[in-house]
C-alpha cells in the first residue's frame, strides 16, 4: 500500500497565504493532492467574522483544486511564546483558549484534526537545562489536554496530535514520555495521539548518536502514532532542510522503515521552512524536486 | 564619542521570556545595560489586564538591574503574517490594531519608541516577482502610517521605526524607496525614522554584489536613521548570525563606519536567532562573547 503524501504549507507562509495561491501550488506545481495547513497563515485570534469568512475560503476551494486538508497544525508564531508551559498561568490559559479558537477555525474549514508542540518551561539564567519539566507543570499540562479534548469534541474534531520536540524545555521529547502522556490523557474526549518528526527523533546532540533513532519512535509508539513529519537534516540541528539539500535522511529508508514498523497507512508530510528572503521561484523548484524524490520513495510496495 | 550598543531580546525567546529572567542575564551575563524589547516575548493581543500587569513588570524589574529599555521591537511572530501588506484588507486592519495595541503596551512599560517591518504582499503562484508592490498598497500603507502616528502619540510614545527588509515583497527595500517613504510620511504626529540592520543592506542575492553595502544606506539617510541592527553573516542570506560565527562583518570597520557618516551616537542592537532546540549554556557564552567583541570595538574613538 502506498504511504499517503503530503505536504505541511510552512512552506507558503509570507508567501502563498490564502488558498486561492497555495491549492494551485500544491496540485499543480508540486503534484500532491494533501496537506497539512499551517496556523502560520490564519492566526486564530483574529476576530470570528473574518476566521469564518477564511474558514469557509478553506472548506471550498482546495477542493475545487483536488486538494484534501488532513490537519491544521500550530506553526512557528504560537510556537513561539511557550504556549501551555510558560512560567505565567495567565500566559498558559490564553494558550488554551488560543487552541479552542483554533479548534473552531479548523472545524468550521472542514479540518477533523488539529495538533503542534504544547509548550516549553522557562530557561535559567545560569544556563543550566534540569532533565525534565517540574512534576506540577506536566500534571497541569495533562488537565490542559483533557480539557482541550472537550473544546474539540464539541467543536467537531476527531483527533488531536501532540509533536514531540527535541528539547527538554518541552515535553514529550523521549519515547518514554510520549507513551506516558499518550497513557495518561487515554480516554479524553477526542484521542490524543503523536504526530512524530523525522528530524525531532534524531537530534543527536540531546539524544545522543546511538539513541537518535526515528526506529525507537516508530516501533515503540506505533499505535500512538498519528501522522509524521518529514524533513532533511544532517541531526545536528532540527533542519527542516527540503531534499534537494544532502543530509542523514533516506526518503527509500524511510518508506521502508515505516512499512516494516506498521505505519504504511499513515500520512506523511513533508514540512521545510525556507529563509524569509530567499526567492519565490527557487523554493518552488526546490519543493518540487522534492515532493518528486518523495512520491518515488513512497509510492512503492 | 562610543556609540551605545545593546541588544535585541531577540535570543531571549522562549528562554529568558519574563525581565526578572533576561535582565540579569543581559546585565551581569552580558555585561550590557541596553535592550531592544521583542513582541515576541509579549503579544499585544494578550488581553488588557495581562498586559498591564507584564508592562509594570517590564517598568521596574530591568531598572533594578541597571538596564534600559530603549525601543520595542516586532518580532519573528508578528512578522509571519503579512501584516499591513496582507492580500486581505481586513488581515491589514488587524495588523494596524495590533500595532496600536503594541504601542499602548509599550507606553505603559515606560518604552517611548517603537518599530519593526510593516508588512508583505503575497507571492505569485508561478513565482515570478514584480519589482515593487502595487502603487494601491503603497499608499494604503503610508496612509496606515499616518494613522498609527496618530495612535503613537495618543499613547505617549516618542518615535516610530520602519526596518528595511531585503525582500522585494516587502518595503521599503531599496535607499530610494526608503527616502521617498519617509518623505511620505513627514510630519507624522509622531516621527517615523529608520532602523536599519547589517543583514539586510548587504543581502547580495537581492541587491547584487556591489550595490549591497551599508555605507549607501547610512551616507544617503543619516539624518532619518534612528538606531542600527547588526549581526554576523555572509551576505547570502539574512543570517543573524552571532560574532562567534565566522562572516563578512568586521566590528572594528563596522565601529568606524557609523562614525564615519556621523551616526556614532545612534544605538547599535546586536540581533541574533538561535535554533529553538539549541542548549542554553552555549547560546549564553556565545552572546556573552559577541557583546565582549562587539563592546571592545564600539568602545574606541
């Protein structure tokens, strides 16, 4: 069976921001037919009348392109401001109501599932990282996500994912900690499950060279798991390099390596970000030859 | 006459988020006693009494330190979705609103100036770039500039920056354009002035090699030219690089330079990105060294 492609559309923000640009992009330039929108083009404080003019945009006209949104994720704006974990509850609460807002916006656009990173602690002003999140901060996390579960399931969604990061600020970021968050918000009112990143898992100078493994991730957590993302890297950094560039990922290995751990049939997106000035044209042809590379690797079998 | 040099909080996202954690590591880590705030740690969409109680914070904790706050600053967040330049004209009321929201925010914190890039056209679906935003957009603009000049003053801020951006999307990007815009814009209730970056001048993909050089934006526009950002980087992209980074950038000739074209008493921001998965006990020795290179090359004279 052939692994679902898609694309994240991190690489269309400041650029192909409605879907009047993107949906031709994606069918038409790159060739796919499924993506994930990313909340770096629709910020979902934006007031309701102007959410659901842009929801209903994004319900109708991918379609009329031969697109399918398969999830709406947080992208690198909300990201930014340690979300669920930030040392302010205040913070954290407008956070919680940032993501039933965007449950809303997805559900009203036709999107079923929604998912990202969940928050990061502060740092420490000597530098030094502890090992893990204070046990307060991660039991007030679960009441968050359990809550969270209700907003959704009112709003209509099906599933909710939660993205491992590679940084101890944040959680989950070891197969460990992602089975018991996964154990310990079971039987919420939506699933929460794992949209895990090829360059997430592998980010060596955390893990180590020996445990940066996406295997470990996928054979661990196969059940848990939702969606994956996609990128090239060289596991020094989270890259999010596109696969015109040479780095430690196999698109072929990869297909494989997710056939032979069970997770054939689930979606996988590609997800690149792109310095802001560099030119539209060369990323369209780098994304191109990228979804090119992909769809070969993933298309056997 | 040395030159007041500080730095952006732009290395503080996600980490040292609250001023009780990046003052003292601006002070006693870095040895400096200037900031440029970044909207990153702060979004002025927060509703009013959070925001109220975090500018009171940001009021008296940097003092206790010995630390100014000279101006606040659009960060990554905000700059992610078009802004004033958005496709949508109500995307672009949304942007004005913030920025207002952002100068009240500023005002109540005791910060008297303001600035960031204005915003984005949208990219075109076969990537081809026009060489100027649309005449309409231009003066939708300049007119949203007039009006937030208005709010500015209203707030009790001192002066607006607008940072050129190397992206032909964007504006001004270009001496000229930056010249005309600020005509266009004199006699504004509050002035508007520039705040240029050493990235951004000498981005040699856009400007070509020999016009990307940040001697022809400070000889033409000294006089508009209200605080500097540098970095390190290469010219082939907007790296933000920090001075522990091998690049084009010499400090000393950077020094020279401003005094040179009569701009030595302008402040000067270090600005530099880290990858969020980075460690932060080498992001604070590698900030700490730059601010130990860069205070002994603007020290002299």
């Amino acid at each position: 069976m052939a692994t679902p492609l898609g694309i994240n559309l991190s690489f269309c923000v400041k650029r192909w921001v409605t879907p009047s640009l993107w949906a031709p992009v994606v069918r038409d330039r790159l060739g796919l037919d499924l993506v994930q929108f990313s909340f770096d083009l629709v910020d979902p404080t934006w007031p309701d009348e102007i959410l659901d003019d842009l929801a209903a945009e994004i319900a109708a006209v991918p379609e009329r392109h031969g697109v399918t949104v398969h999830s709406a994720f947080i992208g690198l704006a909300h990201y930014t401001f340690n979300q669920m974990l930030h040392p302010d509850p205040r913070v954290r609460d407008i956070a919680e109501r940032w993501l039933g807002r965007a449950y809303r916006f997805a559900a009203k656009a036709g999107i079923a599932r929604v998912g990202g990173p969940l928050g990061a602690i502060a740092s420490r002003v000597d530098g030094a990282e502890a090992e893990a999140i204070p046990p307060a901060d991660y039991d007030d996390l679960i009441a968050r996500m359990r809550r969270l579960a209700v907003v959704a399931a009112e709003a209509g969604l099906t599933e909710l994912y939660v993205e491992p990061t590679p940084m101890r600020r944040e959680w989950p970021w070891t197969v460990e900690q992602a089975r018991t968050m996964t154990a310990d918000v079971a039987g919420s009112a939506v699933p929460w499950r794992l949209c895990v990143d090829w360059g997430h898992g592998t980010f060596e100078p955390l893990y180590g060279r020996y445990r940066a493994r996406m295997e470990d991730w996928f054979e661990a957590l196969a059940p848990e798991i939702g969606a994956v993302h996609i990128q090239q890297t060289d596991f020094q950094y989270d890259r999010h390099w596109d696969f015109t560039e040479a780095g430690a990922v196999d698109p072929t290995a990869a297909a494989d390596l997710l056939a032979r751990t069970g997770l054939a049939d689930r979606p996988v997106f590609l997800e690149v970000f792109y310095p802001f000035e560099r030119d539209d044209r060369s990323i369209l042809e780098a994304v191109a030859r990228s979804a090119a590379i992909l769809k070969t690797a993933f298309s056997r079998g």
